[in-house]
C-alpha cells in the first residue's frame, strides 16, 4: 500500500509538470529542461552512491563524453551521412557506458575515499583532453552546435524539446526503477551494506559493482546528448569537478538511494543556481545554506521528511500514551 501510495505521488508530480510546464514563459522551460537532463545525471549517480555506495566525484565525464561525441558529429565529422538524433543518442549511451568500462577497470577496485579520489582524478582526465585538444574540442572555446536536428518532429522549439526531454527522463526514471528493484539492484544493497557478507554468500561483489559503474556511465552519456542540444555550446566548463559535484549534492539533497530524490535534488539545485542568481548576488551562500542544513538534519534527503514526520508523531503519540494512561472501567 505504501508504495501504491508513492508510486501514485510521482506520476501526480510527473504529469503536474508535463501539463503546467508548456504554458510557463520560455525561460522556465528552459529551466525545467535543463533539471530534467541534471536529474539523469544525477540518478544514473544514484546507482553508485544510493545502491552501491560508490561516492563518484567523476560523473560530469561521461556527460562531457556524450555531449561532445553530439557536438563533433553535428560539427566536424558527418562523412555524407544523415547523423539522426535517435542515432546520436544511441551512440552517446554507448560512449558513456565504453568511458565507464575503462575508468571503472581502474576505480572499483578501490573503496571509500580512495574510490572517490580515482574517479576524481579520471574526470580532471577527460577535462584535461576537452581543454587540451583544440583541434577536436575547440579548447576553452568550446563547439557551438547548429540548430537542433529533426527527429520526426521540428526540436528546434523549447516546447517541442521539453517534451523530448521529459520522454527520456520518464523512460530513464522507469529503467532504472526495474533496475534497482531486481536481484540485481537488491545485490547491490546487499553489497553496500556488507560486503564481506555478500562475497561470503558467493556473489561476484566487483563483477557487481562495475557493472553499476558502465550502467551508470550509459545514462551519463545520455544526458550528455540531452543536454549539448538543450545548452547550444559544449565547452570544458561542462566536465569541470563542479558538475560532477552539483550531480552529488543532488542525490544527497534529494535522498541517496530513492533515484526520485536525485530528480528532486536536481531541480532544487537548478532552480537556486539559475533562477535565483537572477534575483541576488548572494545565491551561492542560500544554495550553500540549503546543502549546510540537509546534511546536519535529514541525512537522508528531503525524500525521508514523511519518514521523520511520521516517527515523530509515532513519538509524540506514545509519549501522550505515557503521561495520559487511559483508564479503563
């Protein structure tokens, strides 16, 4: 029943935002845009963090490898061939996942903190060549894309794209919900919980968790392309340490563990760093603030306030059970 409860909960909230978000002005659909391809990124991190207890600070490169794999074909390299957004997708999955395979021959082999300085330092490679190779990348300048593709339909519209968009987040959300809840994702757990335990009972515990890894790269790549479309311009700044920190601070502020928190903590973060900026040039101390407070009373994300309002009137409750016995006749 409880997850009957929650499950209705998130396609209340999904289609409030299909429905409301085309009748907003331009720029707010540009935003929701811009959150929905973050909250990608952030759940494909989610699998590493939440399920597996991998903390990656090395997301943002296979984002950056999607993206610019899109902007170099739509670019450079097209060789008389029709490079179709359904294929550039595909091919952007496929990059990512190929990225994750090799980093992850390196990282998962480590834990804890060794873990998240490997992937850190794997990400400041892949900046390092964005930066580097002007020749492919552009350099500090970036690819600036052509108008959007035709994929069917006309996605040169913000409309027309925000709909696009919200297709792969659902259809991601949807994957990766069947993922998490199969043997599979319960190993998972299972081996973030104790590892030692699951080798024990004979589960492959790297095999395990470098399969995470590529599963999570394969989504990065995905908002890569999403977002080389939704932005116009692939530069380093899109793989710099910074967004493969927003991408961790989503799923902690929304909730490790829920991938519906990393949607949640996407857009939070999008909103406090994009539309309040416009507002005051202090944002960056709210947005800090916010981060300060949701790890020092809910370590568990904005997604665990009903869990913690319900044990508190649990609490409540009994304690007025305590003081006020009822008396019985």
């Amino acid at each position: 029943m409880e997850s009957r409860r929650k499950l209705l909960i998130v396609i209340a909230a999904l289609l409030a935002v299909l429905i409301v978000t085309p009748f907003a002005n331009s720029y707010v659909i540009v935003l929701v845009t811009h959150a929905l391809i973050f909250a990608i990124l952030a759940m494909s991190l989610d699998i590493l963090l939440g399920f597996a207890g991998l903390p990656s600070l090395g997301q943002a490169a296979y984002l950056g490898m999607g993206a610019y794999l899109t902007a170099i074909l739509a670019t450079r390299f097209q060789f008389g061939l029709d490079w179709t957004f359904g294929l550039v997708v595909v091919l952007g999955i496929l990059i990512g996942a190929a990225t994750a395979a090799l980093f992850g021959l390196f990282a998962v082999h480590a834990g804890g903190v060794y873990f998240l300085m490997i992937t850190l330092a794997l990400g400041m490679c892949v900046w390092g060549l964005a930066y580097r190779w002007n020749s492919l990348t552009g350099g500090d300048n970036g690819i600036v894309l052509p108008t959007r593709p035709e994929f069917g339909i006309q996605l040169a519209d913000d409309v027309t794209y925000f709909f696009v968009v919200f297709g792969f987040f659902v259809a991601a959300l949807a994957l990766l919900t069947v993922l998490v809840r199969s043997p599979f994702g319960r190993s998972l757990v299972g081996i973030r919980e104790n590892e030692p335990r699951m080798r024990i009972l004979g589960y492959h515990t790297w095999l395990h968790k470098y399969l995470a890894f590529i599963i999570a790269g394969g989504f990065g790549g995905l908002a890569g392309v999403l977002w080389a479309h939704a932005h116009g311009l692939v530069s380093p700044e899109d793989v710099v340490l910074a967004t493969s920190v927003d991408a961790l601070l989503m799923v902690v502020l929304g909730g490790p563990g829920t991938l519906v928190g990393g949607a949640v903590g996407a857009g939070i973060v999008v909103f406090l760093r994009e539309y309040l900026s416009t507002l005051v040039p202090w944002w960056q101390y709210v947005l800090g603030g916010v981060y300060v407070l949701t790890i020092l009373y809910l370590p568990g994300g904005l997604m665990s306030v009903p869990e913690r309002i319900r044990g508190w009137r649990a609490r409540w409750e009994n304690g007025v059970r305590v003081k006020f016995p009822r008396h019985t006749s």
